[in-house]
C-alpha cells in the first residue's frame, strides 16, 4: 500500500502526487466516495457496468426527489405513466 500526503486548494482541488497517479491516464474520470471520515478515489473505468447502472439509477432519483420537494410532479393515469417511463 502507499501512503502520501497533499492537501485541499482554496478552490477544492487535491493533487495526486505524481508517484501515484502514472497508471491514470489524463481525462480518467474518478469517482469519489464519501463513508464518515473516509474519501475514496477510484479510476470510474475499473467500475463494472452494473455499479455505473446503479450510480445513474441513484443520480436520477436524487433528481427526481428534489423535483419532488419543488413541487413539480403532476398526477397521471397509470397507462400515461407507463408510456412515459418506457421513455427512460
């Protein structure tokens, strides 16, 4: 395992010392993960297809609840929803 230290710029950038970051190409997307104290880094390519279905699964949710908070759902007809769903 390697260890390094770096910190956080005014704007929330982290730098990854150079040592660690040779296997990750330019442009790699990172997905980070926040679990109480822990934040963890890892190449969104090693991700496999069902944990990437999940993540958006989850991203349009929280889209959905916060559409919901604001009020923006409408009542529908279950064959109305259906068809809109289907579009997804």
């Amino acid at each position: 395992m390697d260890v390094a230290v770096t910190r956080m710029s005014s704007k929330g950038q982290i730098v990854i010392p150079n040592e660690m970051r040779r296997e990750i190409p330019a442009g790699e997307k990172m997905l980070i993960i926040k679990n109480k104290g822990q934040f963890i880094l890892k190449k969104a390519s090693a991700l496999d297809k069902a944990l990437n279905e999940d993540l958006e699964f989850a991203r349009r949710t929280e889209e959905a609840w916060k559409r919901f908070d604001a009020g923006a759902f409408r009542s529908m007809e279950s064959k109305e929803f259906l068809k809109e769903l289907a579009k997804w």
